[in-house]
C-alpha cells in the first residue's frame, strides 16, 4: 500500500486546533478562525479555485502546493465549522466499498 502520509494531515488538524487560542496578532490561523466561518469557507473556496486552475494548466509542483493550501484551509473551515478530522475519516470508511453511484443514492433526497 502507498504511503500517504496521513499523519501529516492529522498532526496539522491538531495544531490548527492549538492555535485557535492563539493570539491573532501572532498566528495566522488564529486570526483566520477568528473572522468566522465566513471568512474560512471563503479563504477554502479561493484555495479550491487555485487548485483546480493549476490542474488545468498540469503543472505538477502547482498542483501539489495550491492543494496543500486547499487541505490547511479545508482544516481551518473544519476547526471553524466544529467538525473533526476524525468525523470526515470516518464518513469516508463508512463509504469505502460502496460504488459512488450507489452512495449518491443513499443519500436523502432534499
């Protein structure tokens, strides 16, 4: 199995969450989670945007610097949103082995 180094993503989720207390003044982060939801869904989206264009453009180094924004911002939305790490890891297993199609499907309708 290929090493994914998903405990790089864990300890990141860990350490958005110390930095919550933090000071805004000193820490990026901080001063993200204390703008809101918002403003974290907002800073998500444009890392989002980043990502998709550099895919466009295949450009590899691009591509893997523009998603690591995207997955610290998708953290701090979390952090923001209340939801943990460990709550999206586990929906994931839930969905492992199920087709797409059929996940979709199981969804309720709106």
């Amino acid at each position: 199995m290929t090493d994914h180094r998903l405990e790089v993503l864990a300890a990141l989720a860990d350490e958005i969450a110390q930095r919550k207390s933090a000071s805004p003044d000193q820490s990026y982060t901080a001063r993200l989670l204390s703008q809101g939801i918002e403003k974290c869904a907002k800073k998500f989206g444009e890392e989002a945007v980043e990502t998709a264009l550099a895919a466009v453009l295949r450009d590899k180094a691009q591509i893997a610097a523009e998603t690591a924004d995207l997955l610290y911002h998708l953290l701090v939305m979390l952090e923001a949103s209340g939801v943990r790490l460990a709550d999206v890891m586990a929906e994931l297993a839930r969905r492992q082995g199920m087709s797409g199609l059929a996940e979709k499907a199981s969804r309720p309708k709106d």
